[in-house]
C-alpha cells in the first residue's frame, strides 16, 4: 500500500514528505491514522540518540485513527507473547525482541499504519486529537507510578513537568493522592499552577524542595544529580527520560549510596495500562495540552518543541 509519510533519513535533519510503498503483512490491519503524538522518545531518536538506529524511518508510535469506521488504538510494541514477562502481563519488558511500531516497523508518522491485528482496541470515542496526545503519556506516567511504592500523602518531584508525559504524571499523582512539586520553565509554570500543585522554576532544586520520597526524572542527564540531592534516605527516583540522548554521570555517587536511594528504570508501559490511559483520558481524570500542526508542517514542530514553545505534546494530523 502506498502511503503519504514523513520519513527522517538523517539524524538532525529535516523529515521529507513522501509516499512510501508499504507491503501487506498477514495478520496485520491497516488503520486510517487520525491523529499522531510526537513523542519524546522520537526527538531523543532525531537528534541520533540511538547511534545506531536504522534509518530511512517513519516514526511515529502515539498513532490513532479509524478501522472499519471505528475509532480505535493500538497497543506500539509488537512482541513475542511467549516468554515469562509476556505470560506476566509485561509486556514492555519481553525478552525476545520486541518491536515498537514507529521504530523497526513504519508508524504513525503517515496516512495510514499497519499493526497486528491483535494490537489494536476500541476508543471510547473519536476525540482522536487527545488520545494522540494523551495516552502515551498518560500510560507512561501509571507504570512510573506503580514503580515508585508511593503512598498517599507522601511527597513527589516531577521534573519536566511542562512536557507531554510530565504534565500527565502531575495529574496521575494527585488524583493518587501525592503531593506533588513540578520542576518546569518560567514560561511553563502558570499552566502548572493551575493544577493546584507547587510549582519550581529552578533546577537547584535543594534551593526550594526539602526531602522528598521520590522523583519522576523525565528529564535526565541535565538534573538528575540536584534530583538526587533532595531524594530522601531509601527514596526512589524513577528514570522515565533522557531528553539530550547524553549519558547520565552521578556526580556525588556517594550520596545515593550512603541514602541508599533507588534508582529504578521505567520502561514505557504494559498493554494494561495503555488501554487504562484510554479510559483516564475519556472520562477527563487527566486533561492535556497539545497543538495540532499538519503532517506537512512536521519539521515546524520540531524545531517548536527544540525551542520548548510547544505546552505538553504536538500532535500531527495528516
């Protein structure tokens, strides 16, 4: 099938728009994209973050759209259904390697998308625009949570809270019951302040937080060590991101050591709690921003959310 797509050829350079021919695959469905979330993980993927990532590429794993007339959504990771996390219901963890669509497989950077037949589900309803801009953030932030053995009242750091996936663990964790300090930019912090949560615009953060239990790094290398700082003894951070792609050094190793802090890795999300995401975003339990911009206009985009000028996710819309 022949489809129109943005496919990224060179790490750092422009998407080009094309039409690409794409072969069927037995068991799989094409589903009519509607709407397409830029996800992190796909910009740490432009700028080369994954050296040796197989380009030409259609990315793309935050897709929805339509299948025989009917909103619906696809589970991004195709694995084998077979080994012992599988069997467990996690799936994000399988360990014969899995495949998300958008990465090995073409995504959701295009008119239309083909996936397993068995991936896909039904949408509550055709708000096609915040499922592409909520569920992986959404699904992201309730397997970050169900990490992090928090309880209700305790208290939690969110750094890149003005992003996509941080603004929905923002509101996944009052609706926990958490109290919650949100690290984002000036230009950020009133959208966060509406949520009715304390709002920093510093990355020092010893300089306004006191210990707290953990902290949802989303993103990584540039403030995991004053993250570190304000973790509490046997605290947990859970590293969700790494939005420059560079590696992440501990510059005070000791500290973690002698607080004996948990430094847990939060790997995407389960199929469980990617349709839960749905049902979060349906009945309104976490709101997002986005803006739409045309499939065309891919590469404004981009250079939008490099200028951190977009408020939480970009959505493309074919």
């Amino acid at each position: 099938m022949k489809v129109k797509a943005a496919v990224l050829k060179e790490f750092k350079k422009p998407f080009s728009i094309e039409e690409v021919e794409i072969p069927d695959r037995e068991g799989n469905v094409w589903i009519e994209v509607r709407a397409t979330g830029i996800c992190g993980r796909d910009r740490v993927i432009w700028k080369g973050g994954f050296p040796r990532f197989p380009l030409p590429a259609i990315l793309g794993h935050e897709f929805v759209g339509v299948l025989n007339g009917k909103p619906v959504a696809a589970y991004p990771v195709i694995t084998c259904g077979k080994c012992r996390y599988c069997r467990m219901g996690m799936e994000n963890l399988c360990e014969n390697n899995p495949r998300i669509i958008g990465e090995l497989e073409p995504g959701g950077y295009a008119s239309h998308v083909q996936v397993p037949e068995n991936l896909v589900f039904p949408l509550p309803d055709d708000r096609f625009e915040i499922y592409a801009a909520g569920l992986c953030p959404v699904a992201t932030a309730l397997h970050a949570f169900n990490l992090a053995n928090l309880k209700e009242g305790d208290t939690a750091l969110v750094t890149g809270a003005g992003g996509g996936v941080g603004y929905a663990m923002v509101q996944v964790l009052k609706h926990k019951g958490i109290r919650v300090i949100a690290a984002t930019s000036e230009s950020k912090a009133p959208i966060l302040s509406k949520l009715g949560v304390e709002v920093i615009i510093t990355r020092k953060y010893r300089r306004a937080v006191r210990e707290v239990d953990a902290v949802f790094e989303n993103v990584g290398s540039l403030t995991i060590n004053e993250s570190l700082l304000v973790l509490k003894r046997r605290g947990t951070l859970v590293l969700i991101g790494n939005i420059t792609g560079e590696p992440i050094t501990l510059t005070r190793p000791a500290l973690t050591i002698m607080r004996e802090h948990h430094i847990v890795g939060s790997a995407a999300y389960n199929r469980r709690e990617y349709e839960e995401a749905a049902r979060w975003l349906a009945d309104g339990r976490v709101k997002m921003r986005f803006e739409t911009f045309p499939l065309e206009e891919i590469n404004r985009a981009y250079s939008l959310l490099e200028e951190a000028k977009v408020a939480g996710r970009a959505v493309l819309i074919p």
